[in-house]
C-alpha cells in the first residue's frame, strides 16, 4: 500500500505540473504550492476538488484522501498549521476508510476481514476457497509491479531499477543453514526523535522546509537505503533464489516516510542493519539542531499477521519515546 501511495503523489505531481509545484512530499502527507489568478475566485476549490480526483482515479477509489488550501500571503509556520488543522477537521467529518461497493459474496476477506471476499486468493496453497477483497486484491497486482522498481524509484539511480527481492516473507525468512532462526524475521520499525517540533520550530519558510526534508531524505535514508543493498548485494547470507533461480535480496521495505521507516529482513540479518542504520544517521543534524532516531526490531515467525508485529512495534517505540522524555529537559531538542 506504502508503494501505492508513494507512486500517486509522482503521478500527481506529473499530471498537474502546470499547476501545481511541490515543497514536501511523502506518501501520507503532501504539500504543494500553486498561483492563483487573481480574477478566478472559484479557481482554488476547483483545483482542489481536481487533485482529489486524480488521487481517486489513482487508487481506483480504495483509499481515502482529503485536501485543504490557504492563502500564502502570511507567515509560512502559520499557513502549516492552518493546513493541519483544515485537514484534521475534515478527517473528522469523512470516513477513514473507503467504504467498498456492495457485492454478492459468501464470505469477507481472507487477509483483511471485514470487506466482502470478491477475488480468488491462490498464494498460500494451503489455503482452499478463500477469497480476498477488492481492495487487497487492488494493493496485491499494483504493489507487485511497484516493488522490483522501489529501490531505483527511492534513490533516483538506473541500476536498482530491476533488483529483485524476495516475494514474500517466506521465502526471505527461510534458510535451512540459519538453524534455530530458519523461517523468521526481523521487524524493523525507526522513526525520528521529535522530527515534528523540530520542524515547527525551524523551518519558517518554504526554503527551510525544503532543506529540511531534503536533509533527512539525503543525509540519511538514502545513503543507508544504498548502503544496505551494497552490503547485500556482497553477502551471501543476504540472499535467496527465486522459482526462476534468479538471485534475489531479502529485504522487503514497508514504509518509507519522512518521520518514519519500516523494513523486514531475515532475523540473522537484524542486529546488523540496526546497527547499519546508526552507523548512517549519526552525526546528522539540522540548522545545528542534532536529528536522532529510535528503533524498534521484533523478531518473529515470518508467517505472523504484520499488524500484530506493527503493534508492538509501536508500543516499544511508545516506551522509548517516553524514556527519552523523561530524561532530557523540555529545551533539549531546540
């Protein structure tokens, strides 16, 4: 889905290009510039109701978004917050979710179970007569496509364009040579320590915000991003074969944001890209502002449901975020 929404907002960006200009970009949040003519009142809601659209077409109506404008002749931190806090009233009032179309089944989803069970689901083999949604069916045939192209989508470079990775979970998490840890993974969730106030409190024009985003995008994910596939790409243990014997990598990139980052790569290879992360980010800072990052990793069995492993991922993330609260002064961040 993280895929999904990262190639909407490039396609986005294509399709209004004449209108409208990118300051920040990620997959869940998005900021654009655009000019308005000074004699078309209606312009602005109009261009609105467009990038909404376009979204909508993009995601085949299976994903929820919201859009919200505000004039930019005022302090750029105020415009922000006003933009915060447009779109979370209008989260208040619309569904978070896409509501799917009624459809004739006899069953709901296998993977997501609530929406309706429309489309064969023949992954698991073991599996009989199950069905799965449109939606996850949707994000299946779509992110398939996506995945081979992430790595040269995310560092701009031609020659990850057809890296390969493992398909799924299990065959990155499998190794009969591993022993005890054959068949499980490490979950790998990171995100930044109060990226949020600090960039309130720094960036108080659009070229601060720019910089910004750009500095952690560029000091930091992209060059450990590069660094993890160079090292697998060297190691052995790093790689599995595809059903065509084709050499493939196990790591699976879930999320890839600018606050936050999650991968899954095969347990025995966990402590190791903790510890290549940090090697990566430290150092990294901000207007003189140091940027620092918590990790959780939660080793499991590869077959485990990922939101349960998101779950407690989040609440280890929880706990340290209240450590490092707790043991720093209010201005230690500024």
């Amino acid at each position: 889905g993280s895929y999904i929404l990262l190639n909407d907002v490039d396609n986005l960006t294509y399709k209004l290009s004449q209108q409208i200009q990118p300051i920040s970009t990620a997959s869940s949040h998005v900021i654009f510039s655009f000019e308005c003519p000074s004699d078309n009142e209606t312009y602005p809601e109009r261009l609105r109701q467009e990038v909404l659209e376009v979204l909508h077409q993009e995601t085949k109506g299976h994903a929820t978004f919201v859009a919200a404008i505000e004039k930019g002749d005022q302090n750029f931190s105020l415009i922000l917050e006003k933009l915060e806090a447009q779109v979370h009233r209008l989260q208040w009032r619309y569904p978070t979710v896409a509501v799917p179309q009624y459809r004739s089944t006899d069953q709901e989803c296998y993977l997501d179970g609530w929406r309706p069970g429309v489309a064969q689901y023949n992954v698991d083999k073991e599996v009989k007569k199950a069905k799965i949604s449109a939606s996850t069916e949707f994000r299946r045939e779509e992110g398939r496509e996506l995945k081979h192209r992430l790595f040269s989508r995310l560092l701009e470079e031609e020659r990850y364009k057809d890296q390969l990775c493992a398909k799924d979970l299990s065959e990155l998490a499998q190794d009969k040579q591993e022993g005890v840890l054959d068949g499980k993974i490490a979950f790998i969730q990171i995100d930044g320590n109060n990226f949020g106030k600090l960039r309130k409190a720094l960036c108080t024009d659009r070229g601060s915000r720019e910089k910004f985003d750009n500095t952690i995008q560029e000091g930091c994910r992209k060059p450990f991003l590069r660094a993890l596939l160079q090292k697998a790409d060297r190691d052995p243990h790093f790689k599995t074969k595809d059903a065509f014997r084709n050499e493939a990598l196990r790591i699976e990139v879930l999320l890839w944001g600018g606050d936050e980052m999650t991968l899954i790569v095969p347990a025995w290879k966990g402590l190791e890209t903790a510890q290549l992360f940090f090697e990566q980010s430290k150092g990294l800072s901000f207007d003189g502002a140091a940027l620092s990052h918590r990790m959780a990793v939660v080793f499991c069995h590869h077959n485990m449901p990922v939101l349960q492993i998101r779950q407690i991922a989040e609440a280890l993330l929880d706990r340290t975020k209240n450590d490092i609260q707790s043991s720093y002064p209010a201005d230690a961040w500024h």
